[in-house]
C-alpha cells in the first residue's frame, strides 16, 4: 500500500521560496518544474493539484513570518484528522492489536482490514443504518497511523496489568487487550 506523506509548513515555505524566487530560473516556472524540485528536494513526487494549493494565497502567510508569527513558527505542523467512526476505529485497534501482538498471528492485511472493518460495522449499534466507509487507502494509512500511536500505549498498559506479560489479561479502562474483543469472532463467520 503507497502510504501518504504529510507536508510541513517549513517544507511549503521552501517550494514557495524556489518557485517565487526569479533567481532561480530563466523565465517562468511551471507545476511541472515545481514537481521536479520537489522529487529532487525531498524524495518523492508532489502532483500539480498539490503544488497549486502549496502556491495558491492560502500559503502567502509563509512568505513572511511577521504577518502570522504563530501560523509560521509551527513548522512541524502537520494535519492530523481524528477519526470519524471512533467506536468503530476503537474496536478496529483493539482487534488488530489482539491478532498482531498477543495471537502472534502476522500483520493485518488490508484486505482484512477492511473485512474485519465491514463486519464490526454491521455489529455495532451506533452504525446501523449508516452507509457504509469506502474503507479507501487513505483511511487505511491514517488508521494505522492512529494504530500505531495507540500500539505502545497498549503494550504499557498491559505490562503494568499483567506484570510484563503481553499475553495476559488486562483489565485497563479502555479495554481487555489479552483477549480478543467479543467481535473478534463469529459475526460473518470470520476466524482470523
């Protein structure tokens, strides 16, 4: 899976710099050149939809620091969206958490992801009559990136409830990680 890279401001304020900077290059510059620059400058390609916005007015306050200082200073800033179905992203951690670290069986695939993801949605009460996610690309990175965050949290939680043993039972306020989830199982037949 192609995972999404976040841009910083500090990163914008540099292709905005090259791109408005006439020094640079012999007349005008295009998307296509500021493309280029960027797969030079940081490794990977940036399409033209993505240069327009970094170049558009919504990123003049990077051009000088003085008009936003707050807006500028925060060069690690990055867009960080919570998730839109938190019961469902809650039990989706959990499950993921069981099967990775205390079945030991593998990563989870995309695919069983989204399988995993349509299943709980059908269980859970707060969804029903809800369409149904796309489950898209997008979602998968940023979920394992939530995932991610939460793994370590887990993984304390569970040493200081267990005595260091990940494969025992925990009985944190956010949920029994030594067992599988009550969804774990049986809703379509899925054994995992």
């Amino acid at each position: 899976m192609k995972t999404r890279k976040a841009i910083t401001n500090t990163q914008r304020r540099a292709l905005r710099q090259w791109f408005f900077d006439p020094s640079t290059k012999d007349g005008a510059k295009t998307h296509a050149d500021a493309s280029i620059w960027w797969e030079q400058t940081y490794g990977y390609y940036l399409n033209s939809s993505t240069v327009s916005e970094i170049l558009s007015y919504k990123y003049d306050p990077l051009d000088d620091a003085s008009q936003d200082p707050a807006y500028c200073q925060i060069d690690t800033r990055k867009r960080q969206r919570p998730p839109k179905w938190e019961t469902l992203e809650e039990e989706l951690i959990k499950w993921v958490f069981w099967y990775e670290s205390v079945a030991g069986s593998g990563s989870v695939t995309g695919a069983m992801l989204k399988d995993r993801g349509t299943e709980l949605w059908n269980t859970l009460e707060c969804h029903r009559g809800l369409p149904m996610p796309k489950w898209s690309e997008g979602w998968q990175c940023r979920f394992r990136s939530r995932y991610a965050h939460r793994k370590q949290k887990m993984i304390d939680e569970m040493g200081r409830h267990s005595g260091g043993s990940i494969s025992g039972h925990s009985d944190s306020d956010s949920g029994d990680y030594g067992s599988p989830s009550p969804y774990a199982y049986g809703v379509g037949g899925y054994n995992w």
